[in-house]
C-alpha cells in the first residue's frame, strides 16, 4: 500500500500571513515573531512584542491550538529560514508577526501535528535550502513553490501512529534538554559558594582588570572564510563552532590562510565574541582540542597562570557578573560590539591562586560529567532524527500498517475522493 502524495496548499484550510503595527505594551496585542520559535518546533513566549492592530482583523489573526506557524522570512548564514512550530495553547489571544505565515489542516483528511512534524523534518533535512531567495542578506522563503511542495499523506489512523510515535520521542528530548540545562548550572553555582558575588565581592579580594592578567597584547582572528577541513591541518574556530558549554562542535572546518601559524591557540588562551548577537561569548582552548586558529570575530586572550587559572578564567565569564557587563556593553551601541580594550577594563575580584586551583580541580570534574550529558543528548537528537526520517519513508509504521491494511484501504478512498473534488473544484 502506497501512500497518497500531494500538494501542501490541498491539506490547508487557511495559509496566510500576520500582521504588524506600533509597538504599545500598554495598549497592544501579542505578536508572535520569529524571535520566539525554538530549534525544536515550540514557540518561546518569554519575551513578548505588542503591538496595535487593527480590531476588524484581531479576530481572524488570532492563533488556534493547531496552527502551525512557519518562518518566511529572516534567518541567518547558520539557521536557514523555514523552521516551523507548533502553536499548543487554547483559548491565548496571541496573534503573528508579518514575517510569518500561518498553516490551519483540514483535519478530516490531514492531522495538524502530522503535518508539522512532517514540515519539521522537511526543514531539518535541509529541503528547504531550493526554496530559499536572498535579497540584500536577508532569507526569504520562495512561499508559492513551498505551497507546491508534495506531502506525504497515510490514512488518518496512521497519521494518529506516527504522531503518537513522534511525541512521545520528543518528550523524551526535551526532558534530555531540560536536564541538561539545569547541570549547566551547577559550576556557576559552586563558583559563587566559593568566592560570593563577583559584583558584590563579600570576600573582599583585590579587584583587577582582565587586561592586567595576560601575558601579552589580545589579537584579533584571522579574516579569512572557511574551508573544508584536511585531517593535519589546524581546525578553524568561529563563534558558531562553541556551543553553550565552551566545547566545540563535532563539525570541524579548516581555513585557507599561509599564515596560520601566528593564530595557532595554546592553553589559557581564552576567546571571547566580539561583535553580533553571540558578542560577549566565550572559549578557552584545551589541548585536547587539537591545532586550532580563530577568526576575526573573535579576539584572544592569553592568561597569565602565576596571576589566574585559566578555569576560574573562564568559568568567571560564566556569571551574572559579567553578563551584565556584557549587557552593560552592547547597550551602549546600534550594533553590539565589544573590542579589546574594552574587554581589557572587565574588573573582577581576584581571589589567591590556590583558591582558584582548588575551584578548578572541582569544577573539572563536574565538567566531566556534563560532557557525558552532552554527549547523550546528541545521541538522543540523532536517534529523533532519525526516527524522523523513517517516519515518513514509511517503515517506522510498517508491521502496523500490514496490522491495520483492511481499514487504512477504506481511510485511503475517502482521502482520494475528497482531495480530487478539491483539485477539481
């Protein structure tokens, strides 16, 4: 039994775009944007835009649990545009932003989850990329060709199974994720047991400034494009290759530049994000990193270790201390940017190096364990993605399906003579 192929505007009861007008916390309505969707399909709600819209048209823009919100326009050289999530709520008088298109099932022959699941995996497998126009650096979304797209469509009860699959799959990621993220915070937390508050300095240490404990001048990375990655070659290190934890990613790039060798890293080197959204953040090279260079969105430092431990080091840029001074920083300017002499003023308190050494060896091996965490949670993406992909080739619900072939053969028909009366219509 062949599943049914066909057009994604044929499975939608409505497709339409939001809305926009002047920003008004007081007096506006919430618009959902891009800003608030999520890498896995939920929406953010943390930080709201309202704005004024036009009453006569509040009613018909107001989101229903369902919808599935798809990004049209916007996106980034590491996140192409074309990402989808899920609006779960009832009864939230939340609108959408005009970079935004809305997609409402008809569920008698398409399950809206279904389907969003099957846009999520259309994304995350890269085929959106064809359907992608750049017009001065911004993406967007050829829609009418997206319209277009085929989708696969199984009888309604297997729609149900896949679905049922799926979610429970995804719990499983977010709880993976969740936890994780509360690990992460374990190492803060011991750094402000042992030396208080860095902005409030209970312990009284000697305030110094960053630029006072390194051993030379800071430098600016190579200005240089990536390339493919040569095994014996150094690995070249952008802001986007460091994940939230300070570790690379698993996907290496190299760099055509003669003179790399003037970038090569070494220990208590520390890099920190000089300009754009991820300005202020941060990496400490670790020898068992490899050869590594960075680019010029970065700058280095290199640690002074008789005046500071590299760990403590990094680990300090980790605190509200600093991310308020990072805040502090891009706040000043249209565009965030920190350069090095500013980064040579970051004060903080200094405690003893023995101090610091002690808090290094603990925070290590806590360190240990949250790259194991890591390490499961890749592990558990990579299997949702590819339980994904067998989702929709049809062999995750195969032995259900030859269970099931009496009713799924009756569902099939009624799909075809409803889906023929809408083309023909």
């Amino acid at each position: 039994m062949e599943w049914i192929q066909t057009r994604l505007s044929y499975l939608l009861e409505k497709n339409d775009s939001g809305v926009w007008g002047p920003e008004d916390k007081n007096l506006g309505l919430s618009i959902l944007r891009s800003t608030n969707f999520t890498n896995e399909g939920s929406l953010d709600f943390s930080e709201i835009t309202y704005r004024i819209v036009d009453e006569r048209i509040v009613d018909d823009k107001t989101l229903k649990k369902g919808d599935i919100l798809l990004e049209r326009s916007g996106g980034s050289p590491t996140q192409p545009i074309g990402r989808v999530c899920y609006f779960e709520l009832e009864n939230q008088n939340h609108l959408f932003g005009n970079f935004i298109s809305r997609l409402r099932t008809i569920n008698k022959i398409c399950l809206s989850k279904f389907l969003f699941w099957y846009l999520f995996y259309f994304h995350k497998s890269g085929k959106t990329f064809p359907l992608i126009k750049k017009t001065t650096g911004i993406q967007n979304l050829n829609y009418k060709l997206y319209l277009n797209t085929l989708i696969p469509l199984p009888p309604l009860s297997e729609q149900r199974r896949i679905v049922e699959i799926l979610n429970q799959a995804d719990e499983i990621r977010k709880l993976r994720k969740q936890a994780n993220e509360k690990a992460e915070k374990i190492i803060p937390a011991l750094f402000y047991e042992m030396f208080g508050d860095p902005t409030l300095n209970p312990k009284k240490y000697k305030i110094v400034e960053l630029g006072s404990v390194t051993l030379d001048k800071p430098q600016y990375g190579i200005n240089a494009g990536s390339t493919n990655y040569l095994e014996g070659s150094p690995r070249y290190i952008r802001i986007t290759d460091v994940n939230n934890l300070g570790e690379l990613n698993d996907i290496k790039v190299g760099v055509d530049y003669p003179n790399w060798k003037d970038y090569l890293l070494k220990w208590s080197d520390i890099l920190f994000a000089r300009s754009g959204a991820t300005v202020g953040k941060t990496y400490l090279y670790k020898p068992e990193d490899g050869h590594c260079v960075f680019a010029g969105y970065m700058i280095k430092f290199s640690l002074d270790q008789n005046k500071i431990n590299p760990w403590f080091a990094f680990y300090l840029t980790k605190t509200s201390h600093y991310e308020n001074w990072v805040n502090s920083k891009r706040r000043a300017a249209a565009q965030p940017n920190i350069n090095s002499k500013e980064y040579s003023s970051f004060t903080f308190p200094l405690p003893d190096l023995d101090e610091q050494n002690y808090f290094a060896e603990k925070a290590l091996k806590v360190r240990s364990t949250l790259k194991s965490f890591s390490k499961s949670e890749l592990k558990i993406n990579s299997l949702f993605e590819l339980l994904l992909s067998k989702a929709f080739d049809g062999s995750l619900t195969a032995s259900w399906r030859e269970a099931n072939m009496k009713e799924l053969l009756k569902e099939i028909e009624e799909q075809k003579k409803y889906l023929e009366g809408k083309i023909n219509a």
